[in-house]
C-alpha cells in the first residue's frame, strides 16, 4: 500500500458500512445523468495499488470512475498520444485531483495514479470486460507426485519450513526436514533427507505458471524428474476499502475450517470496525474534501502465521497506521480441536511471568508469541521489518504449569524441548 507494508496481495472487496458508505448508482446511470447517453462508452474493471478495486467508464475523451467500495465517482478528461493515454481525474467539487498515466499491457492498460498537489503515486491498471483475478499466497501447499518409483504426497509447510514426504501406498513411510530457500521468494527449495534410503537431496520448486516440480538426486549421483500436482492450498484474501482521503487493508489466511476461519476473520473485522470509527472521527472533525488530503489516511493490518498444527494455531496480528510511527503487534494462539482461544499468560507456574526474564527488547509494542521450538518476543520495525527474541522450551520448563494447554503440546509433541 505505497509507503505502508504489505506482505499479501489480494482483491476480495468490503464495504465499510460503519463509514456510513451509501449504495452508489452505477457509473451508466451517472454518466448518461449529466451526458445524456452512454452510447460508444467501454467498460473497464481496475485496480489501483494492486489491490483496491475499481470501475471505470470511457467514452472517448470524457469518462467516470469510482472505487467500488466507495460511493464516490471521478469524472475524467482523457487524451492520447504516441500509446500514452492521459486522464486527469476531477471529484465532486469540480476540482482536479489527480493524474492517471497509463500504457497499453498485454491485458488491458497500466500506469501509474498520482496525486496532484504532493509526490504520491500509485500503480493503476484497467482490464476491459474480465473480472480481476485473486491474486494468492499459501502458508500450505499439498503436492502429489513420484519420487523414486513411488507414488508420494508432499506438504511444503511454508509457516513453519518444513517438508513432509509421505508414500501414498506400501509401507507409507513418512519423512519431515526443515527446508532451505534457493532464491528471494522461496520458489525454489532444498531438503536433505537422512531418512529416505537411496536419496542424496530432493529439490522442489515452483515455475513461473505456477507449476510444481521435484528432483531427486540419488545417492549414486543421478538425477530423477517429477512433476508434483496440486492437491490443496490454504489461501490468504484480503478486505480492501478506500474512499476520497481513506485507504484501509486487512489481510488474513483462510484453511477452509469454519471455526478457525471465523476466529481469524473476527480478529480482523475487529480492527476494521475499529479502525473505520477512527477514520469516521477523523472526517466529522473536518468534513470538508480537501485535494491535498487525497488518499491521506491509510492503514493495513495482516497476519502472520507462526505455528499450525491440525489441531492449534498461533501467530501475530500486525497494526500499521501512517498517521502514527509505531507497528501495533498483538500474538495469538487457538486451539483448533476445540475452537478455544488461549493465553500464553495462563500457563505459567506460581504466578511466574515472563517479563521476569531479561530482554533485549523493550519496545511497548512487542508481544509473545508460541512457536514451534520456543516462545519468540516480538515486534516489528519499519525499517528492519520482524524483530525477535527467542527463549526455547528448555529454558522455561521449570515454570510452565504441568496440565496446562503448553505442557499438553509439547508432551503430544506438537512443539517440542
């Protein structure tokens, strides 16, 4: 979201009702209300900054658009020159309000949105009547394929870095081992697995379709070729909204269980009703639409998954506001089996507490966190991104409560000393 960070990319659509957003009439309706007709007009589906959804109409040098979580619409005056194509944007009050440059893309149009009166700037793309596609990331991908004349599923745990190899039929023997990243966006990794007899390394990656691949070098030095085929993924989506000052993002995983996915879409609805009140203040105290308030106020929030078993989950809610310079980090931690929320406070024994042990970090926004070797103290930076502290389990046995939901998982071996 231009100066603010975001790690998924998305298009799934909220409308803000606590914003008071009224249903708009449609861009046809608009235009031939002050054009008189709509004839020779095209349509065009959006996006500005790759994720805030929108609707253009173009009729030759004139046309309208509007984000389709707002009520607002945007008259355009449209020029082209040498396949540049030039529109400069008016709101309501009849005022120029920003500038969209755009080129002609393999799939439409694509350029950039700027704002007239400061340096702002975002990406803006229109598609002539296609839908835009979800873009998506996964914290699981579970593959099928061959490996070594037998049939096997492998799950790339992308939360934890982790590999599970299991046979699909015969012994069914199941091999797991952390993973090496080959390249920036980890579409290529390693694995060396001890546990599979005859197998040096297994290398797995992802091609630019999207498509999975495995090689396998055998202990003899030769080199075996699979394709892996895609059983399931757990999805990532986003809610966005924006309007004339506001841009408000919110990310989140679904893993296609009702409980789980209820409870993670709560945590981020929370901050979106919470958040839109504050952005509903902040428009009461001065109403008047401002240019150079463009798209001022802008704020996003995601969710990073730090440990998923079948049966419990933990990670942190990330609170990103350009009005403020702290990073709001809050940890959580739920236990699937029993669609029960739980508190790392309430396991400790003796009323032990761990901000009896020393820290490096004393930023107030930091937050603990369960994880799969230990208990992470963490926050996160604008510059440096992540910040943490680690503490194993080792380190805290003594004061975890025995019978408490932390002893439970670590002698399940769901997390482990």
């Amino acid at each position: 979201m231009g100066l603010l960070t975001r790690h998924i990319i998305a298009t799934a659509v909220l409308v803000f009702t606590a914003l008071g957003i009224s249903k708009a009439q449609s861009l046809k309706e608009y235009y031939k209300s002050t054009h008189g007709s709509t004839k020779g007009c095209k349509n065009y589906d959006g996006l500005l900054d790759e994720v805030f959804s929108l609707e253009m109409l173009i009729c030759g040098d004139q046309g309208v658009y509007k984000m389709i979580s707002s009520s607002d619409i945007y008259n355009l005056s449209i020029t082209s020159n040498d396949g540049i194509t030039e529109m400069i944007e008016e709101d309501s009050q009849g005022r120029n309000s920003g500038y969209i440059t755009l080129t002609k893309s393999p799939n439409g149009y694509a350029g950039e949105w700027r704002q007239i009166e400061s340096a702002s700037k975002y990406s803006f793309s229109i598609t002539e009547h296609k839908k835009n596609e979800e873009v998506t990331e996964y914290y699981i991908t579970k593959l099928s394929g061959v490996m070594r004349s037998r049939l096997v599923n492998v799950s790339i745990d992308h939360a934890n870095g982790t590999v599970e190899i299991q046979e699909k039929y015969g012994l069914q023997g199941r091999y797991k081992s952390e993973y090496t990243c080959k390249d920036q966006k980890c579409n290529k990794l390693i694995i060396k697995p001890e546990g599979i007899i005859g197998v040096s390394s297994i290398e797995i990656y992802k091609d630019k379709k999207g498509k999975y691949k495995m090689i396998v070098l055998t202990a003899d030095q030769n080199r075996e070729s699979s394709d892996l085929i895609v059983i399931n993924q757990v999805q990532k989506k986003t809610k966005a909204y924006s309007d004339y000052r506001s841009m408000l993002l919110a990310e989140y995983a679904t893993f296609h269980d009702k409980d789980l996915d209820e409870y993670l879409n709560k945590v981020q609805a929370n901050w979106i009703k919470e958040t839109s009140i504050r952005l509903r203040d902040i428009h009461k105290s001065d109403p008047t639409e401002i240019v150079s308030e463009r798209l001022k106020h802008q704020a996003s929030s995601w969710i990073d998954i730090e440990l998923w078993t079948e049966d419990f989950i933990s990670g942190v809610q990330y609170k990103q506001y350009n009005w403020q310079p702290e990073v709001e980090a809050t940890a959580f931690a739920y236990h699937i089996d029993k669609s029960k929320e739980v508190s790392i406070t309430e396991v400790w024994d003796n009323d032990w507490k761990l901000n009896n042990l020393e820290s490096d970090i004393e930023n107030k926004n930091s937050t603990w966190v369960v994880g799969r070797d230990g208990l992470h103290k963490i926050y996160f930076d604008r510059i440096n991104g992540v910040q943490r502290e680690s503490h194993s389990y080792n380190e805290l046995a003594q004061h975890i409560d025995n019978g408490s939901w932390l002893d439970k998982l670590l002698d399940q071996g769901k997390i482990k000393y």
